[in-house]
C-alpha cells in the first residue's frame, strides 16, 4: 500500500501511523559518554567533583595527573591552553567513533543528575558540540559583535565545558599549536565565530542553560530547588534544571555553597546524606596509635571564665600523651591562670611550649609560629586551634572532628542568645560577612550536617599534612588589611582548600569579651549580664535547676525555707572579693553608707554597692531567688528590689553573734558563705517566736523567710574561724 504523497508532505512518517508512539532519535547509550577532565592536583574540589561523578555513575578520564599546572589561575584573563593540549592528545588515542565527550573543568565543578538527562538534552540541541554558555563574554570584548545571535538565553561561549561527539570535537581541537599558558576560551571562541568551522563541526552554545550552568554572571539566576529527596539547581530565569554547575571565574564560594546540597548531600527528607562517609573510626586504634595533635591556645585579651577554659580542656577525652600544647598569652591578667594549670597538669601532656606577655608576639605571629611548628614536626598528625573564649561543652569534640577525616574542620559554636558563631555562610563583595539563606536554619540546628563554608575563626582542625603541602607559606596570617583570621581564611580560600564546619553535635559555645573588666579579684562574677549562661554554671549551685522538680526546698522552720543556690566556687569568690576589698565596716550604730546614717542592728559587713556589685546582685535575685519566692509565697509577686544587701562577717573575737531583731523587708535571704566545721564553729540562726534553729548552715544554702513582723530572729554565737553569710532586705 502506498501512502499519499500529501502525507509524506505534511512529514508523517509511517512508524507515527502505525506505532502507539512518535518516532525518535535513536538514543545514544549511556555507555557511549566519557566524562573527560584535567586535574594535576587532587585538590578538595576534585574530590567533590568526583564524589558527584560517583553518585551517578559516570565514566571518567582524568588527565594530567602528575604534570605541573602552566596554564595560569582562573582570575586570568589568558591560560588554559594545558587543557586543550591535554585534550588533543588523549583523543588521538580513542577509537570508538560513536564516544560522547563531556569535557569539563572539575575543580569547581559538580553534577546534579545523570548521564540519561544529559544526553537526552545533548541529542534535543541538534548539534553535534554543544558549548556552555555565558550572558558576560570574555576574554576579548572586541569580538562580540561576532557572535551569533540567538533566540533566546546566553549568547557568549563558555570553555569550562561542553558536550559533543568524539570525531567532531577532535575536528574541533586538531589545529591546537597553542602554548599551555594561551586562552583555551580565545581559542573555542575564535572557532565559534568562524561561520565555516561553526558550520563544519556543527556547533552551538546551550544558551538557556538546560545542561550547563555557569554561575559567573549568573548568581541571581540560580536558586536551588528541592524536591522528592533531591537536590538541583535551578536557572529561574529560563525555569530549567542545569546538570551541569560551575563556579566559573570568582564563583568559587557560590559553587561550595551550591556543593553542600548538590548532588543530594543535604535534603530535607533525608538530612545529610554524606557526613558519615569517609570516616576515620578512632575506636579500632590503641590510645598509643592516636594521631598527634598540637593544640594551640591563643589568650589575646582580658577574658572572662578563663579558669574554666583550663577545666574543660583537661576534660577533653583524648590521650593526653599524645597532645602538645602550645600556649601564646599576650595578657598578663591570666598569667597566674596559665601557671596554675601547667604547674598542676602540664606534665601530663608530651609537650609544652609557652609564649608569654614578656615576648611581646602579636597575634599574627604567634599562630603562624604555632602553625609552623606542627608543620616541622614530623610527628605532628593534626594542629588544633582554640581561642581562650571557646567554651568546649563535648568532651568528644577533638575525637569527632578527628574522625571526620576532613583537612579542615570546625565544631559550629555559638553565642548563647544569639545568632552570632564562629563562621559566616557568605561573603560579601568586599569580603566581609554576609549572611548566607541557610545561615539560621544551621545556626538554630535546623539543618544538620557538615557544611563548607567561606570563614571559620575561634576553634578548628588542620591535617598536618594541609600544611606541609597546601598551606606551606609562613605568613598564612599576616595581612596589610585584613585582621589575621579574615587573613587566614582568604589564604585558606586561594589555596582551594575547603573549610568545613560541622554542627552533627553540640559542642559549647563562645564568651562575649565586650564588657570585661579587670578591676576586680574575681572579675567573671560580674558577667551575669554579658555571659548568663557561663555565669550560671561558674556559680548557682549544680542542683539548683532540679529545685522545684525534684522538691529540693526544705521547711526547718515555719515560713522558712532552705535551699541551694550558690556553688562553691560563688562563695569563695565572694568572700575572697569581699577580703580583698578589705573595707568591712566597724559594726557601729553609726553608719553613713545607709540613708539616715543609723543602723538599728549593725553588723561587720561590706555592702554589694562598695564593691559597685548592686546591679549583678539585683539580676540575680530576679533569675534565681525571685521564682522561688513566687512558689513558695503564692500570690506574691517581687521585683526583688532592695536598698540593703551585703556580706557579714563574723569573728568570735570581733563580732561573734547578732541579737535578736526584724529585718527591714518584706523577705530576707541568708546565704551561707563557708562550712561550718571546716571553716568556723557555731553559728547559725534562731528564730524566737518559733524557738527553732539551723545551726548547721550549708555552703551555697540559702535560708529565706519573712522579714517584718514574725520572723524575729537573731545570729548564733560563732566560737571559732571566721563565718561569712551574704544577706539581702529584698522589697523593704
């Protein structure tokens, strides 16, 4: 039967009249396509571009392993030629005619789908090369006007990658003469605006970014798209899924924030698919074989909660045989702190290196020394920096970034109360901090993982051998703009190695430096504003958060209650502060620091305001005696406000008890300062309308009553040492 011509006229073919579906292109198999690349280096970009090669099941050749990269940094207007020669000679080597080459960079490259997608969009361009595209052109400007227009998208050719059969592009690269330090782009371009080359090799440009996505003028374009457990980048300005995604020209930071996600490294369905790859397990080592580590510590300004600084970091659950410290204090505020650690345990680690105030080293220099000490030490594994201000909560953290095996890692810290940490998402264009879309949702542990990122300061790991390959300048920290981390970072970022920080555990957090002040003995008791939640654990009593769950408040007399509140350490620090004070009163009637000039029932004490202690007094009766109250005297409702509070100090041969009296206030609170027993004999407090006593007061304990009215009472004899109570008229 022969079909009428009107119908092979209108271009019906016979297999659409008798076939359930429209004719196709034969596909190409996807055995067919080889993914070639040039990477002289494994750098951390190649790496990822392989693990997303990997995840699809690509096929690919690496070239130039081994050679020495000639062809100029990317910033260049000139260079990539090496690739092209590269190029040239590994396709005179293959010999399957019906190979599709996909010919890309891979340092900062990734793939966000598979070989199926691709070449199905390669045989729908109806071409036989198929160049990325550009909307900027470069590197000569001059040439544009030579460009072929097109329909729609990007008309400007990008030679960081593109697709195309294997007799076509070796066509396309056979007149290569060129040195490895000329213009790969220059030398596709001058083909492409060629009508009778373009025409020959029949080539065109993927100009609304269906396979390739360059980012280098392309930023606002981009979006990522999440879907079904996957991850894409999508092109909003064409709406198409790019399987291809590079961080051309100064996109590098754009392509590792993009490389956190794709290809399905983080989804919301799954979290982080990859942060348990490629770990190095410290379970299966005996303590002896554990890596070296260097830790180095950097005290660069009056800082608070230093003491507990040392505290965690002998915690840290790592065999301290196997660490080396090295110490760079600029601050001779903290020297007794130093020299009481070492003193007590620095013969615990195998070494200890100490840079002190005298020496006059600047921040810069030291942590380049520090830096350059692991790297001479051949049996330094691992350098691990921590600013004095890091608050290590995990015991585990060294071990887990350890066995993160990444060269560069660092535990996500915090500000408590605020969005601050120790790494910034983005940068902006002058490379300060910017804040990336995700940068919250990490903070607040939204999002799980491990993420690269473009700054990190305060706490991170660094593989010794980063240092000994990557990082081997000096002056990694020395900058004429920059303060030494952004410096580092900037260096960091140049070399191509990737900072990673991790937020799969909760590791501590920072202290806030801004309002220390030094004018004191113990000058972290006046961080209840600054630093509440270290303030919290430094002096209320470890016990004092279970008080209403667990029923901790005792009754030992009526209305009286007694329960913990201090640690000791608050009251050796208050009691220390007061002594080093030293200006106690003379327990006379007369007293001129009261409003009137008379106190009625004198003691030897100091008031909070003669050591300008009021308003920290204040916050701590607010957050921590006021909710108690509340509970326990339902329907009363304090402002804790008070216009006497202070500490006493009792002496048998000074002032050895008090005489029976009502206090000045609605409730009174009586910290117990000291032990008795251990520090004084006697004392203690009777109340006379109920003839009941505690004369076995506890350390950190506070007795708290009403004041006015019923609760007459007076202070025991001490016979022997010194006791110290801290006593508060709360709303007189």
């Amino acid at each position: 039967m022969r079909l009428p011509r009107v119908l092979l006229f209108l271009g019906v073919s016979v297999c659409t009249l008798f076939t359930l579906t429209p004719c196709e292109e034969q596909r190409v198999p996807e055995e067919n396509l080889l993914i070639v690349t040039v990477a002289t280096q494994d750098t951390d970009g190649f790496k990822r571009f392989l693990v997303s090669a990997k995840h699809f099941n690509y096929t690919v050749k690496v070239l130039g392993r081994g050679e020495k990269w000639r062809a100029g940094d990317y910033m260049s207007a000139t260079g990539g030629g090496q690739k092209v020669r590269l190029l040239k000679k590994a396709l005179q080597d293959m010999k399957n005619e019906d190979t599709v080459i996909l010919f890309t960079d891979s340092y900062d490259v990734v793939f966000s789908s598979g070989p199926k997608e691709l070449l199905k969009k390669f045989q729908q361009a109806k071409h036989k090369v198929v160049f990325s595209s550009e909307s900027l052109i470069w590197p000569d400007r001059h040439l544009e006007n030579k460009y072929p227009h097109v329909p729609e998208g990007n008309r400007f050719l990008g030679s960081g990658g593109f697709i195309g059969y294997l007799p076509n592009i070796r066509e396309m690269v056979a007149d290569w003469t060129g040195q490895d330090s000329d213009s790969d782009q220059l030398f596709f371009t001058n083909i492409y605006i060629d009508p009778v080359k373009r025409k020959s090799i029949n080539i065109t440009v993927d100009s609304k970014c269906r396979m390739f996505q360059n980012l280098h003028g392309a930023l606002d374009e981009v979006v990522l798209k999440f879907e079904d457990e996957r991850v894409r980048a999508r092109n909003v300005l064409y709406d198409t899924l790019p399987v291809v995604i590079h961080g051309n020209g100064p996109t590098k930071l754009q392509i590792n924030y993009l490389g956190n996600y794709i290809p399905n490294i983080w989804t919301f369905e799954t979290g982080c698919t990859a942060c348990h790859e490629g770990l190095l397990p410290l379970e299966v080592l005996q303590e002896s074989e554990y890596p070296l580590v260097l830790i180095g510590i950097f005290i660069q300004k009056p800082t608070p909660f230093v003491t507990v600084f040392f505290e965690r970091l002998l915690k840290l659950q790592y065999p301290k045989n196997r660490l080396k410290l090295f110490i760079h204090n600029q601050e001779a505020h903290h020297e007794r702190q130093v020299s009481l650690f070492l003193k007590d345990h620095g013969s615990l680690y195998q070494d200890v290196r100490v840079v002190g105030p005298e020496e006059k080293m600047e921040t810069d220099a030291s942590r380049n020394l520090a830096f350059d000490v692991c790297r001479k030490d051949e049996d330094c594994d691992y350098f691990f920096s921590v600013d004095i201000e890091v608050v290590l909560k995990n015991e585990n953290t060294l071990k887990v970034l350890i066995e993160q095996n990444l060269p560069f890692v660092a535990p996500m810290i915090t500000r408590a109360g605020r969005l601050w940490s120790n790494f910034w998402g983005a940068l902006s264009a002058e490379g300060y901090y910017a804040r990336s879309e995700d940068y919250v949702d990490i903070v607040q542990g939204r999002r799980v993982g491990v993420w690269n990122v473009p700054y990190v300061s305060n706490v991170y790991l660094v593989k010794a051998g980063v240092l000994r390959s990557e990082l081997t300048e000096y002056d990694l920290f020395n900058s004429d703009i920059l303060d030494p981390d952004m410096a580092f970072c900037h260096n960091i970022r140049n070399k191509g190695v990737f900072m990673h920080v991790t937020n799969m555990h909760t590791f501590g957090r920072i202290v806030s430096t801004e309002t220390y002040q030094t004018s004191h003995l113990h000058n972290d008791l006046w961080q209840i504003f600054e630093n509440p939640v270290d303030w919290q654990e430094r002096y209320i009593h470890q016990n004092y958060t279970y008080i209403m769950r667990d029923k901790l408040i005792e009754t030992p007399c009526p209305d009286v209650y007694w329960f913990p509140i201090f640690s000791d350490v608050a009251c050796d620090h208050i009691v220390e502060e007061m002594e080093h004070f030293g200006k106690w009163s003379g327990g006379d009637n007369t007293d001129k620091r009261i409003q009137g000039g008379y106190e009625n029932v004198p003691t030897i004490d100091i008031h909070m305001n003669q050591i300008n202690f009021e308003k920290e007094w204040h916050k701590f009766l607010l957050e921590y005696i006021a909710p108690i109250t509340e509970k326990m005297y339902p329907g009363y409702y304090t402002k804790a406000q008070f216009e006497l509070a202070f500490v006493v100090r009792y002496k048998p041969d000074e002032q050895p008890f008090l005489r029976p009296h009502h206090d000045a206030s609605t409730f009174t609170i009586n910290i117990a300062l000291n032990q008795v027993g251990l520090d004084y004999q006697g004392g203690g407090c009777r109340f006379l309308r109920y003839d009941c006593s505690i004369q076995a007061p506890r350390k950190g304990w506070t007795l708290m009553h009403p004041g006015r009215l019923t609760h007459y009472h007076e202070g025991l004899p001490t016979t022997g040492g010194v006791r110290y109570i801290a006593v508060s008229f709360v709303d007189p």
